[in-house]
C-alpha cells in the first residue's frame, strides 16, 4: 500500500469514470493484470485474519465490547504499518490526541510515525484526508462522527449510516483503506444499521472475557480473504502480543485429566485449534434444573442433553448441568458436539476420559455421528501437541500414517458404551 500503489489505484478508478454507465463483460477483463495490492503491518495475526494483509482501497469495520482492546489493536497496527512505510493517520472522535499520545508512549510506540488527529465532523475528516493523502486512515469511532448534511445527533441510524457510506465511498474512490471502529449493543452486534456490515469490505469482532487474558479476532465477512479465520492475543501490560500457538496456550493450564474435562480438536477459520471442554453436573435443589453455558450455544446444549436422553437412555433430569469453554474462546463449530457429550457424561458418572485423547464429531438427532471435516489437520494439531487418541465418528478422512491412534464411533450409543462402559 506504498503510495505509488495508492496512486494506481486513484488512477484506475478515475479511468473506469470515463465508462460511466457502460458495463463490461467479464470475460473482456484484462487477467493479466495484478491483484489489489497487500500491505503486511507484521502483526502475523492481524495479517492472517486479513487474508494476507490490508488491501487497497478497502474499508474494514472492527467491533468489540467496551475496553476489550480495539483502540490498542488499532493503534498498534497504526504504528506497525507506519513503520513499515505506509502513511497512516489515526482519527479519534473518543480522545484527545495528548490521550493517545500517552497511550502510544505506555505501548513503547511514541517513535512511530503515526499522524494523529482528534475530530468528529465528517467535512473536516474527509478533507484532511484529501489533502494529506495517506495509505491507510483508522476512524475510532463511526458512532461519534458527524455530517453536517444530516440533520440528527452523532451515534443515530442516519449519522452513522451517512458517515459509513462517506469514507467508504472515499476509500473506493481515492485508493488508500479506511479502518472503522464501531461500538456493539449489549446483544454483542455492531450498534447501528446493519447496512454498514454489507457496505465495507471486511467485518472483525474483537472478543474475549474480562477474566481471561485472550483476546481473539474474529473476521465474519471478508471479500478478499477466507471467513470465520482468528487471530489470538494476549492482553499484557504492554499490550497485546501475538499468540503464534493458541492451542498449547488454553491447554496450558490442564494437568491430569480429570472427570467433567474434554478437549475438543476444533478448526477455525483455516487453524486448527484444541480447546478444553468443562463439565459439571450436580443434583439440583431446586425444581427446575440449572443450565449454564459459557463460550458454546446454550441451545445445541439441550439438544445434546435430549439425545442423550432420548436415544441412549441417559437422563439429566434434576442435575443441575454447566459448561465451559476454556480460555473464553467461543466454539461455534458443529464438530464440538461428541466433545460436549463426552464431557457430560464423563462429569455424570465421575469417570475420566483417556488420558492424552481428543474428542471430536457431530451429533444428529437420530443419535447417529457425523464426520468433521478436515479430520487431516485436527490430528496433525493434536499429535504436535502429545496427543495419543482421537475419539470421533466414523467415515472420517484420516490416514493411518497420522500417527494417531483412531476410536471410530457408528453411533452416539456405541460411543457410551465404548468410553464409559454402557449402553
């Protein structure tokens, strides 16, 4: 994202202006011609859930809870990509830019040449922009900006819809990248329109538990880059730093395996991950049982509750049942059912799962289990880590060179009966 690249870019969009109104068949593209530039800031992880880097010309839009860590994110980005020689300008509606200063001086970035500046009126942010040409420009926040040609307070639906389709136009239109901060509700979505998620290029959720010292970033839309992919950090006092093994690190704190634990051998995006899996059930005094969960969806825990119920004869009824995910990382992925069940059921019956063993698979409503895919890299994951066992369905594409030891279950049934000795 050099300025040359910048000024291509600028250059390009002023000559497809001259075909204004006349389509263009795709086969009658020129495909010789180089992909959008890519600028690496050298934070591995924050390239990685970019796809590869910053694109040019492309407006990303980056969410999290209150003081989870996006304005540390971003302005350490800002100082990794100033140094790398992209120009780069830091906008703040929230913070003065004494404020920042001082925050870039805690994060040891003080000598970075970042541009500062503290503004909410939109004219005034798009004419800076015009005038100092940068590379890359990171809005914090789209809730506080302002146009005067809308006539509502800053953080409305029109003011923050408006302020979005302006630097997003002006992204497109001027060939450098526009990075948007934006708040979230209480129900963890972006505040405002939806209609700013389908306007950028890139959506990233910043995520974690206050208790917990991991952050992960999340990408939920990328048109240049693969989905769902996660970076992981750690929260330190200087800062975040790149976790560059996430699985040894929620592992880091299992010791013997002991009943009610599970690790699950999971993917996300295109890394694999292991993550723990915590179970505790207990007799309920009360004449409704308790469900809680934490990191997995509280819905898919009653479903696997009702299958082991229904189909293997196993009742919850008046335990009280909690579920954890390990290091705050949130699970969405099918896959993690047999790792649910099997730390269910190893809490009920007080029996610990193999030592050394990672459990993986989907659970139908039949009772039956679904392969997951990408069993190749799961493993390869695992065995890095010192695992022995893999516990999951069968039919998966797994090689016997793996190195890995395969218990391959038909059926939730046969899985019970195998593991904890019923059926």
């Amino acid at each position: 994202m050099s300025e040359d690249a910048g000024l291509s870019a600028q250059a390009g969009s002023k000559s497809l202006g001259k075909k204004r109104g006349n389509a263009i068949v795709l086969t009658d593209l020129n495909t010789e011609e180089a992909p959008p530039p890519r600028t690496y800031c050298g934070i591995a992880e924050l390239d990685r859930v970019l796809g590869g880097g910053m694109v040019a010309a492309s407006a990303t839009l980056v969410g999290g809870d209150p003081g989870i860590g996006k304005s540390t994110l971003l302005l350490q980005a800002a100082a990794a990509f100033a140094r790398s020689g992209v120009k780069t300008i830091y906008v703040s509606g929230e913070e003065a830019t004494a404020q920042v200063r001082l925050r870039a001086q805690r994060l040891e970035l003080g000598d970075a040449p970042v541009q500062l500046a503290a503004a909410t009126n939109l004219r005034d942010i798009l004419t800076t922009l015009e005038t100092e040409k940068p590379g890359l420009a990171i809005i914090d926040s789209i809730q506080t900006m302002w146009s005067d040609q809308v006539d509502s307070a800053p953080g409305s639906v029109s003011q923050v819809r408006a302020a979005a389709h302006e630097l997003t136009a002006f992204a497109k239109r001027r060939g450098i990248s526009v990075v948007l901060v934006g708040h979230v509700t209480k129900e963890g979505q972006i505040a405002g329109p939806r209609v700013v998620e389908h306007m950028v290029d890139t959506v990233l959720y910043f995520e974690g538990e206050r208790g917990h010292q991991f952050r992960i970033l999340r990408s939920v839309k990328n048109r240049f880059g693969a989905a769902d992919e996660i970076g992981v950090f750690e929260m330190t006092g200087r800062g975040l730093q790149e976790v560059t093994n996430p699985s040894a690190l929620f592992l880091s704190e299992r010791g013997t395996p002991q009943p009610g634990s599970a690790v699950f051998a999971g993917i996300e995006g295109t890394r694999p991950v292991l993550v723990e899996f915590q179970a505790l059930v207990a007799p309920t005094p009360h004449s409704q049982p308790r469900r809680s969960v934490v990191g997995w969806d509280g819905s898919r825990l009653a479903m696997i509750l009702a299958v082991l119920e229904s189909r293997c004869g196993i009742p919850f009824a008046g335990l009280d049942v909690y579920l954890n995910v390990a290091g705050g990382l949130k699970v969405t992925e099918p896959a993690a059912d047999l790792a649910v069940a099997a730390a269910l059921l190893s809490a009920r019956e007080d029996s610990a799962l193999p030592e050394a063993a990672v459990v993986f698979g989907e659970i139908s409503l039949s009772g039956g289990l679904r392969p997951a895919p990408q069993t190749e890299n799961r493993l390869k994951e695992a065995q890095k880590l010192g695992f022995t066992t893999a516990i999951a369905p069968s039919g998966g594409k797994a090689r016997a060179s793996s190195g890995m030891t395969m218990s391959q279950m038909p059926d939730l049934t046969s899985f019970v009966g195998e593991i904890f000795g019923a059926g």
